[in-house]
C-alpha cells in the first residue's frame, strides 16, 4: 500500500487549495480513504473520510462546509478542496487508508 499526498502550501486567511493523495497497492473502490491533519503540539484529527466505490462521505465539524473530498477513479486519487481557509487549518495533512498512512503535506495559512 502506498499513499502520496502532495498540493500543501502557504496561502493567506480565506484562500484556497486542493490537496491529493496518490493511492496504489489496493482495490480502490473497497476501502475508505481519509484525510487526517496534526497541528503542533496536538493530536491528529480525522478530516474527511470517502469510500470510492460506496461513495459514502464524512466531514469534521471543522471543515464542515469549507472542504470537499472526491475522488478520480481513474487516477486512484483522493483530493481534498479546502476552501475559507482559517489559521486553524494549519497543519501537517495526512492521508490514510486500512491503517497506511502516506508522508504528510504541510499546509500554513497565515497573512
């Protein structure tokens, strides 16, 4: 199994960015794919959660209705749009899957 995230960066308060994990190594449409994230000195949190082939969806209430996970079969991909980015969005962003975890992209939102 492996899993690449990569499309982290700087961006100021209320910008944008998509981010997208590489998934191989497994069935992609059989198991869920989530974004999780890790801030300094805290824990890491799960953000978003999608089942390829099932399409089922989970959102955090801290990303509610700022970000949206879809996938491109295709390509095997999971991205990640993140939009009315917040300082508090600044992280190490992570993506997993049956218990893989891929190299983190670090996003900062910062003016």
């Amino acid at each position: 199994v492996q899993l690449q995230a990569s499309g982290g960066g700087l961006v100021q308060p209320g910008g944008s960015l998509r981010l997208s994990c590489a998934a191989s190594g497994f069935p992609f449409d059989d198991y869920a794919i989530g974004w999780f994230r890790q801030a300094p000195g805290k824990d890491r949190e799960g953000v978003a959660c999608i089942t390829p082939g099932l399409g089922s969806i989970y959102y955090s209430d801290s990303v509610k209705g700022r970000c949206t996970i879809f996938t491109d079969n295709a390509k095997n991909m999971v991205h990640l749009q993140m939009n009315s980015l917040k300082p508090e969005d600044t992280a190490v962003y992570y993506c997993n899957s049956r218990g893989f975890w891929g190299q983190g992209t670090q996003v900062t939102v910062s003016s």
